[in-house]
C-alpha cells in the first residue's frame, strides 16, 4: 500500500513540477504573478480532449499540439495582456484576473461546463514492487522528467537560455548589456505555457476536466514555488516532489483536504526555519 501511495504522489509530484516550472519563469522572467496560469494549465487539458476525442486523434499528436499551440497563446497574453503592466503590480493583478474570468468562460462556452475524460493514453498496468501502476500515471513521470531536463539543458546550454537567467537576476542590468528583455520574456511565457499545456494535457486520462479545474493547479503552483524559494528551478522540483508525495501518502489516510492542510502545515514550518524557501536566496 505504501509503494502504491509513494507512486500516486510522485505522479501528482510531476504535475506539480510541470505548473510551478512555468508560474517559475514566468515570475523570475516576465516579472508578473500570472494569476490565470491555472487556466492556461486548463486550456491545454482541453485543447488534447478536442483533438483527442472530437478530433479523434492519438493522445500524443494532441499532446504536442496542444503544447505548441498553448506556447503560442502564451506568447499573445505576454505581448498584449502582460508586457503592459510590467512595472504596475495593480494592473497586472486586474489583468490576470480578467484572463481567468475569459477563459473560463471560452471554455463553457465551447465544451459546456460539464465534466470531460480523455481518453487512457497507455492501457495497461506496471508492477513495481508489488504496486500497481497505471501506464498513464508512468507516462506522467516518464515526460515530466523529460521536459524538465530539456528545459534544464536549454536554460544552461543556449544563449537564449543564459539570457533569461541574466534577466531573471536584473532587468535593467541585462538591458544595459544588449539583451532584448521583451524577446526574452516571450520566450519565457513560451515555455512556461507551455509546461503549463503539458501538465493539463496529462491529466487528462487520469482526472476528470472541469473549466474550474485552474485554481487548485494555480494554489499548488504557488505553493510549490514558495516552499522551493521564489524563483528557483531545482527549488520548484524539490517542492514539487514533497508536496506531491505528502498528497499520495496522506489522502488514502484521511482525505484531500487534509492532505492540503498538512501540506501548507509543513511549508508554513519550513519558511519560519528558512523563510526564503529550500532553495531560494536571501
């Protein structure tokens, strides 16, 4: 049962790591809180049930497209909805606000408010230890892994990569030096959305699709980001990992919203010992 439970959490873990990673860059990059990055999450949950099971095709041409697309759609919010209110902490707040509220609402109004299920991307079952793991949940961890080390080497390899950490740890300094910030920022809303896309598209086959379903993935991004420190990539994963593991060891025991309280329990104990997160910096 334990082994059972360690596996389930590691999966939720993976998801958690794919949001946070995205809010991540975002913030450290583009310099806002994107409040509808939960939606962004749920666009992309979407986008592969379209073309999953209105479309009818395979569940990984519909990963990848929904991956894309949603990228691109981020790359339209930072140029015209975020870039904006760069520099307005109001503004970006109303604004983000508003895109939660657009869509959700584009989303009824193409798939209804009802719940969804996309179809099981990987039939069968693993057995590990004498756990048993659905292929779909393996699927998870195996491209969450995937995407974060791309994202790692990208980040450490090119130099569209050094830039966004140049302009992650000062702005106006790496203006100074020639980077074009505002390139950068698409760039990071880019691949930010898209791990948002990633982590809804990979949901799907093993929770239900709601249009509301963007707030829990927002809380437990932010949640992430902030136990791992703020702008921290190997932060986001460790965070993600913990939180991810308590929900699998401690909702069989008692109940989701337990597990969401003790997890906030030990984040809250962790920033009064470290209040700039694991990983963070003072």
């Amino acid at each position: 049962m334990w082994a059972q439970n360690i596996l389930n959490g590691l999966t939720s873990g993976w998801l958690y790591i794919l949001v946070a990673m995205g809010l991540t860059l975002v913030l450290s990059i583009v310099g806002i809180v994107q409040l509808a990055h939960g939606e962004v999450y749920m666009v992309g949950a979407y986008v592969v049930y379209f073309f999953c099971v209105v479309a009818g095709l395979n569940f990984f041409p519909a990963l990848l497209i929904s991956i894309v697309s949603v990228a691109l759609l981020g790359v339209l919010l930072e140029r015209f909805f975020l870039r904006p209110f760069r520099r307005d902490m109001e503004g970006a707040i109303i604004t983000t606000t508003a895109l939660i509220l657009i869509l959700q609402t584009g989303i009824v109004a193409v798939a209804g408010p009802g719940y969804k299920d996309i179809p099981s991307a990987a039939e069968g079952v693993l057995i590990i230890f004498g756990a048993r793991l659905s292929w779909e949940r393996l699927l998870t961890i195996i491209v969450g892994v995937v995407l974060v080390i791309a994202l790692l080497l990208f980040i450490g390899k090119t130099k569209v990569g050094q830039a966004m950490v140049a302009v992650s740890e000062d702005r106006d300094a790496a203006a100074l030096v020639g980077i074009n910030v505002n390139k950068v920022s698409s760039v990071a809303m880019f691949l930010g959305c898209g791990l948002a896309a990633a982590a809804g598209g990979l949901t799907g086959p093993i929770f239900n699709l709601t249009p509301y379903m963007g707030g829990f993935a927002l809380m437990k991004g932010i949640e992430v980001i902030i136990l791992g420190g703020l702008g921290s990539i190997p932060g986001a994963i460790i965070g993600g990992l913990i939180l991810g593991l308590l929900d699998g060891l401690i909702t069989p025991l008692a109940s989701v919203q337990m597990a969401n309280i003790i997890g906030l329990v030990v984040i809250v104990l962790i920033l009064l010992l470290r209040p700039q997160g694991l990983m963070g910096h003072e």
